[in-house]
C-alpha cells in the first residue's frame, strides 16, 4: 500500500471543523497536544503551510498563564505537558519570540524537586516523562543551565532495571514509551554514557512481533504509535537496524483509512491524529518517500536542529 499523503493533509486539515461532533468538545483536554500532533505530522508531509500560522500561534498564546505555563486550551490548567507542545509549535513555526522565554524557563524550573525528579504540575505527580520534557523546553529555550542535570541524570539512572529498559519510576516496569523519554532526555543532558547500549537495543528489537509492528512490552499487540517511541530510542543509540524496517513499513501503511486519511493504532481501527503523527515519523526515521527527517531526541524538525543548543555549550 502506497503511502496516502494528501489524504493525510487533508484528515488533519479537517480536525478542527467537526464542532458538531460531541468528541471535538471530549477532547477539550488534548487540543494542545493535538495541534503539535497535527502541525508536525504536516511538517514532516512538506505541508506546514496547510494549517494558518497566524490563527494557530494566537490560540498557542491564549492558553499561556501568569506562572509561563500553558495548559491545554483557554482556562484549562497549566502543565508541563502541555508547555512543552506549546513551545514546539511556535519552534517549528519560528515564533518563539512571541514568548517571554525567562518565564516559561522559571515555570519549568520551578517544577523539579530537590532530587532532581520533575513534577508534571503544582499537584506534584513525578513521571520520567516530566523529566524529558522539562529538559527539551529548556534546551530549546536555551535555558538548561539552569536546570539540575546531574540530579535529573541520577532520578533516570534509578529508573533504569535489569533489562536494560526504564520505567516510569524507580521500580516501575520496562516500557517502550517511558524508555524513549529517559534515552532522550539523557541525549539531551550529553549522558548516553548510562546505557547499557546492547542490551537495551536488544529488549527494544524484540518488542517487534510477526506483523512487523513494535509493542510496548512484552505480549502485548502492536501499536502504530511504537513505530516512534520504539525507532526513536533505537535511533539515538544508533541500533536501527536491529529490527526489520521494511516489514514495519508495511504494518504502519496498512493502518491507513484510504477514505478518511489519517493512520490508526493497526489496521481496521479507527484513525486519530495521535497515531497519523507517530505513524508517519515512523516512516520519516525508516528515510520513506520523501518525508521530511524527524529529529528522533525531540520530534521536532531535523533541518532546525541548528538553532538548539547542545549541552556542551552552555
């Protein structure tokens, strides 16, 4: 099956026109994320031209607060979830300007613990996720020094276990999610020296099954979405080649709505921006028809790597 990509443009074109559909207004919670799902997703088709610059960095800064945070949409509560869709949208749309970037950094700041863990808000929940994106918004910034690495390094390391793979806390099982966001924060901080390379890249190829798609974890079925957490990791720890790309090609272009566009979790379900993103910077990290290269540390565009800082330079 040959890749739909007009017909991806036009499925993420769509999304914010269905006000009459009682989902729109579910996912209420999601529409930050959402619009960097969509506007990357475009990026990497060669079509971030199709959603209005103008309009889309307006809404990014209605949703900002007081404190530099910004939440998922006008009056939801800030997080840093959603600060850290917020700043690569106006990345990938060259208007970081538009922010004042000490504040946000002071937010961001404001969130890691003494131990160097990162809490996802004010309500203090600890995640390896917050870790990660704590340390991709301050580097976009190029504000990292003001954030505790080594104590950020020592909370991930304690997440590491005997596998080689990283969970969601310091005794929390392997998963292929948590796992790109520890490897990638540690690319960020210049602390690749902590993985066990090997045998990371080993428990990460075995997650590919017989239809070529990548899971999560072990026994479980799967999931377009791991086509990005599962490829990413490998990538930044340059073991790629250790699953079979062509076979993977094939699960994530069967998970296509050739009516609809967009891509699905596998084939036969129903399509979600979520999956079309992380479906097609799948395909983007296998070098497939001409997509634009995905940056696998922060999904973000690989051409504008050039404006963010490296730890070795702060």
């Amino acid at each position: 099956m040959k890749f739909l990509r007009e017909k991806h443009i036009e499925y993420i074109k769509s999304l914010d026109k269905k006000h009459d559909e009682l989902e729109y207004w579910f996912s209420e919670h999601l529409r930050m994320s959402g619009l960097y799902w969509g506007l990357m997703a475009l990026d990497m088709m060669g079509a971030v031209d199709a959603l209005p610059r103008d309009e889309v960095i307006s809404y990014v800064l209605k949703c900002q607060h007081e404190n530099g945070g910004f939440g998922a949409h006008p009056d939801h509560d800030a997080h840093i979830l959603y600060t850290l869709s917020a700043v690569q949208i106006l990345f990938i749309l060259d208007a970081l300007d538009r922010i004042d970037a000490d504040k946000v950094t002071k937010y961001v700041v404001g969130l890691q613990k003494e131990g160097g863990e990162v809490m996802g808000d004010e309500y203090g929940e600890i995640d390896t996720r917050f870790v990660y994106i704590a340390a991709q918004i301050l580097s976009i910034l190029g504000t990292l020094d003001q954030f505790n690495t080594e104590g950020a390094v020592t909370f991930i390391a304690a997440c590491q276990n005997f596998d080689g793979g990283f969970g969601l806390v310091p005794g929390a099982e392997s998963h292929s999610a948590q796992i790109f966001t520890c490897v990638a924060a540690l690319s960020i901080l210049g602390r690749l020296d902590i993985v066990n390379r090997d045998l990371l890249g080993w428990w990460l190829s075995e997650r590919q099954v017989a239809s070529g798609g990548l899971n999560g974890r072990p026994e479980k079925l799967p999931d377009v979405c791991y086509s990005w957490w599962v490829l990413s990791s490998l990538s930044i720890i340059d073991r790629i080649e250790w699953i079979d790309g062509e076979k993977l090609k094939e699960f994530i272009l069967e998970a296509q709505d050739p009516e609809t566009g967009g891509i699905a979790d596998r084939k036969g379900d129903m399509v979600d921006v979520f999956h079309t993103i992380f479906g097609i910077a799948g395909l983007s990290l296998l070098g497939y028809e001409n997509l634009n290269l995905v940056n696998p540390t922060y999904c973000l565009p690989e051409r504008m790597m050039h404006k963010i800082k490296k730890i070795s330079e702060y």
